[in-house]
C-alpha cells in the first residue's frame, strides 16, 4: 500500500516556510534562488502541494536561517510576527 503524507505536516511545513520566507522580507522567487530551486517548486511548497525531501528541508532550513524542527513544528495561532 503506497503512503502518503500527512496534509497536516504538509500545512505546518507551507505556513512555516511562507511565514520565515515573509520575515526575511525576500520573494520565493530570490527563495528558489537561494536554495537552487525552481521558483514554482517554492510556491507548490507554501500551498501545502508537494511532499519535500529531507534534502530540500535542509535546504530550506539553511536558506531561512531556522531548523528543519522549527520548518515541521506547528506554531500557535498567536505567534503572527516570526523574526528571523
């Protein structure tokens, strides 16, 4: 039986990258840059669509300056403002 991911790490994994991505003030355009991805592979990410490798988390996690932990972990609604 094939596994699929959980759309809820999906939906922590997209809210957490936008909202990094938003604090460090840069496009997912300069994101793909900076990660040597595609800018529509960044943008599939934050809509929750694709399942990431442990190879693009690090990526990311580098890119943005947090831990692969801090891109999986579901924040509270209240914590609106993240600084990088």
């Amino acid at each position: 039986m094939p596994r699929n991911p959980s759309a809820s790490i999906r939906t922590v994994l997209a809210e957490n990258v936008r909202a990094f991505r938003k604090a460090h003030g840069i496009s997912q355009e300069r994101l793909a840059n900076i990660c040597g991805l595609h800018r529509t592979y960044i943008g599939s990410i934050e809509r929750g669509e694709r399942n990431c490798t442990l190879s693009t988390l690090e990526v990311l996690s580098k890119a943005l300056e947090v831990s692969v932990t801090e891109l999986l972990t579901q924040r509270p609604e209240s914590d609106a403002k993240i600084t990088p």
